[in-house]
C-alpha cells in the first residue's frame, strides 16, 4: 500500500510521530509545446515527491454525532418503534414468566390439572410474542447499525483532503453540491489507462459536472499527457479541468479506500473506482475501469460547469 510505498521518505520527516505526509502530486507532460502552462500538480524532484506535514491523525472510528443526527433525519420513526418493540418484549416475558409460575404450580397440584392446556396455549402465546417482538427489535438494530456505519464512512471520505491547482488544500465536503467525484484507486497503470479511456467522453463528463480524483496506490506516479497544439486547445482545457483533483494525506485515503474493500470483501489489490452524488454519497462502485460511457448516459448534464479555487474561496463559474 501506498503507506509502506512511501515509508523511507516518511522517516525522514521530522513530522513523523504524527503519522501525516502529503502526496505533492502526478507528473504532467504536454506535447507540442514549448512553453510552460498552468499545471495542476506540482512537479518535485523530477517525477514525484513526499512534503511532509503536520496532519494529524486519522479521525476515530467512532460514530460522530453528526452520523446520528443524519440517521435520526433519515429515519424519524426507527427510534419510536424500537421503543415500541423493547416495550412488547417486556411485556411478553413478563406474561411469559408469571405463566411458568403457573404452568409449574398446575403441575403440581392435581386440582389444578384442568387449568394446564389453557396456562400452556398462554405460555405459548407469550413466547411467540416475545420472539416476534425480538426479531423485529434485532432487525431494527442491525439496520440503525449499518445506516450509522455508511454514514460513517461518508463523513470520514467528506474529511479527506484534495489539492486543487498548486496551492489550494480543499475537503472532499467542500465539493458538495458542485461536483460529481469519481475516484479511482489502483497501480499507476491502472489510472494512465483510465485517464486513457476517458478522452473520447470528456467534454461530457465535464458538462455533468465530473471530476477525477487519481489515487496511485503503488507508490508509482501516473504522468499525463496532454495535447498542446493549437486546434486541441478547448478539449486539452476540459481534460485538464476534469483530472485537475489530486490527492493529500495519502495515509487517510490509503485507510478509507482500505476499509471500503473490506467491507465489499474486495482484494486490497484490486484496482477500483467510486462515483459520488453530488452530495457526497456514493452512487456506484466497481472493479476495474470505470464505465465512463455509462456516466455520460446516467448523469444529468450539471448546472455548474467550472470552478476555481482562489486563496480562501470556491469560486463556482458556469
């Protein structure tokens, strides 16, 4: 994993305690051009570097309050009826018990011997009332618990970091409701064929409101290429703004893309992607190369059709 990819230039870091590094970025390289123009990753070094940083470390894997405050919106009643449900299992076993007393006292006492099948038929209605109740209460929980944990994981993606120009660090949060993120995870030469791949759809990825964020995770640096020359212009401006995201705090986002695996029972090898909403949830995800075609055929042209990123502020252009 990237991680361990980098760990040489990690020890080196006076920060190192602290377990935070930023990945500066992919080397870019343009044809037909004997001029500098506007990169939007910084070359170091020739072909890539580590700065080190003083970020702290990766946020807990509790769940914050804001995950339960987002449950609780999305799912008004869940607490009502478990309520509810905690009520009926109650009183179900305590029906159930003071049957017991009474089936064991029938039992017994011959006098009482009349009385077993109707203490029996109660005692059973009892206990299936409780399983039911109990089952619906397991089922309940275990929804609210997965809810919390999708919730989670959001907020922890919302809080990584992403460089946009040479300068600007944004949040993943930041990008709500302007952009639609697809990430792509995997060997550097997994991305080059991606960014490959996604030439013949990117004047309608951007008008969708597309944005790549490249996530190198063998340590490799992807190096794009773009075409400079005069009658490419327009298209070179749009792929440039569509792969314009780079990645910081490659630890962060080796965990969270770590963790998503996981739980798809995904190998930690396999290359991926994951598309956004432009609300920060994911919409898809998969192994392998994204299907761009179908992202220009699924996604609603975008009202916002540019930002920029000026010393404090998204400014959003379109």
């Amino acid at each position: 994993m990237a991680v361990f990819t980098h760990l040489s230039c990690i020890i080196a870091c006076p920060s190192f305690q602290r377990k935070g590094f930023m990945l500066s970025g992919q080397t870019l390289i343009h044809r037909n051009s004997t001029t500098s123009v506007h990169r939007m990753y910084r070359i170091l070094h020739k072909r890539t570097s580590i700065i080190c940083s003083a970020a702290n470390d990766p946020s807990s894997s509790e769940i914050s309050s804001t995950a339960k405050i987002r449950s609780e919106v999305l799912s008004p009643f869940r607490t009502v009826r478990m309520f509810f449900y905690l009520a009926f299992i109650a009183s179900s076993s305590l029906g159930g018990l003071i049957a017991t007393t009474q089936l064991i006292a029938a039992l017994t006492n011959p006098s009482k011997a009349a009385e077993i099948p109707e203490i029996v038929k109660g005692l059973g209605i009892d206990v299936g009332a409780m399983s039911i109740f109990a089952f619906l209460y397991s089922r309940e929980n275990s929804a609210k618990n997965a809810q919390l944990a999708r919730l989670s994981r959001e907020e922890n993606l919302s809080n990584l970091k992403l460089r946009v120009g040479q300068k600007k660090v944004i949040s993943v949060s930041s990008l709500r409701g302007i952009a639609r993120l697809v990430i792509l995870a995997g060997p550097a030469s997994f991305i080059m064929e991606s960014f490959r791949l996604s030439e013949p759809f990117t004047e309608s990825l951007v008008d969708r409101g597309v944005l790549v964020v490249p996530f190198a995770m063998d340590g490799d640096v992807p190096r794009f290429e773009f075409d400079e020359s005069k009658e490419m212009e327009e298209l070179t401006a749009k792929r440039k703004r569509l792969w314009q995201l780079v990645p910081v705090y490659a630890s962060e986002w080796s965990k969270w893309l770590d963790e998503q695996k996981k739980l798809a029972k995904v190998s930690p090898e396999s290359p991926v992607y994951m598309s956004l909403r432009m609300d920060g949830r994911v919409r898809g995800s998969g192994i392998g190369y994204p299907p761009w075609n179908a992202f220009v055929a699924q996604l609603p042209p975008s009202l916002i059709l540019f930002f920029e990123v000026n010393s404090s502020t998204l400014k959003i252009l379109g």
